[in-house]
C-alpha cells in the first residue's frame, strides 16, 4: 500500500511540475497582434441597413438586412449580429458572427452561427473587405464582401468543382449609425 501510495504522490508531483498545469500569464504580444489584425476589419464597427435577397427551392426571399457590429475583448475580436426582417417586420434570419485572429497560424477566422448550424471557417482578409468559406459536402459556400463608396456589398455563391459558381444571396448595406455594442453594457465592479 505504501508503494502505491508513494507512486501516486510521485505522479502528482509530476502533473503539478508540468508548465500547462499552471495558470497561463497574458500573452501581451499575441493580444498586440490580435488588435492590429482587427484594425483590418474596423470598417464594420457600427450599424448598417439594406436589401438582401436569398434564393432558396420556393423563390427568393427579399428581407431587410441590418448588421451591428463591434470590438470586444479591448480589440482583439470583432462580434457581428445579423438580423434580417421580413417584409411584415418579423425576423427571418438571425445570425451571430465572431471574427478572430490566430497569431500561431498567422489567420483570420470566422466563428458563426446561424439557421441551427454553426462552425469555425477560414477568413481571407482583402483590402476591400473579406472572404470566408463553409464546406459543404461535395461544394463550398462562399461569401466575398466588399467596401466601396461607403456601400458593404456581400455576396454568397455555390462553389462545385468544375462548375461556374451558382450565386445564392446578395446583401447591399449602408452605415446607419455608431454601436457601443458588444462592449457597452458590462458588469461593472460595483
């Protein structure tokens, strides 16, 4: 009994030598770079507003699309709500974005949710705006977004080998206004 006792001790001690098994510090280079990834896409930041149009198997499904979107976490995440209203004024997407950077891989990343799906998508970052990629069986959903002349133009297309892309949603949006969101409203100490 005594072996066995020793023997865990022993292991114990191992766990708790181990560099992981300790709190992390804050990685102050990292979260610098974090900020400076997002400063690409800061263009976002604030509220916008306009037509979309998706086609699906019942024909194409015209709502009005609105975005509000901010930094959080002092800068190293931009946090995306979608929401776009049916012509009667219910919602009729809902959607909940996350871009971050990976300072390890040196990319961009989009968590998303949205329709009872959800994932982590590869995000191109380009001088106009962005691209990001779902897989999907044997295609790719692809959207490319872009700023010009003040005007956020996305677009969705169905991507199969061999074959033209086959386009599935259009936004075109317009700034409307600032948001504090996500950041405003935190807990306060007291």
């Amino acid at each position: 009994m005594l072996k066995l006792m020793s023997g865990a001790l022993a292991a114990l001690g191992a766990v708790l030598m181990v560099p992981g098994a300790q709190a992390q510090a804050t990685d102050v280079v990292a979260i610098a770079a974090q900020k400076e990834a997002m400063k690409k896409l800061a263009w976002m930041h604030g509220v916008w507003r306009g037509p979309a149009v998706s086609q699906s198997p019942q024909g194409p499904h015209e709502v009005t699309q609105t975005e509000r979107i901010g930094s959080f976490l002092d800068g190293t995440l931009t946090v995306m709500e979608g929401k776009g209203y049916n012509p009667d004024g219910s919602v009729g997407f809902n959607a909940l974005g996350v871009a971050s950077y990976d300072t390890q891989t040196k990319s961009y990343w989009l968590t998303s949710w949205a329709l009872g799906r959800g994932g982590k998508f590869p995000m191109t970052v380009t001088d106009t705006g962005y691209i990001w990629e779902i897989p999907a069986g044997g295609m790719t959903i692809r959207y490319t977004a872009t700023l010009a002349d003040g005007v956020w133009t996305e677009v969705g297309d169905y991507i199969a080998s061999g074959q033209p892309a086959r386009p599935f949603f259009k936004m075109t949006l317009r700034r409307v206004g600032d948001s504090a969101w996500p950041a405003a409203g935190g807990i306060a100490k007291q």
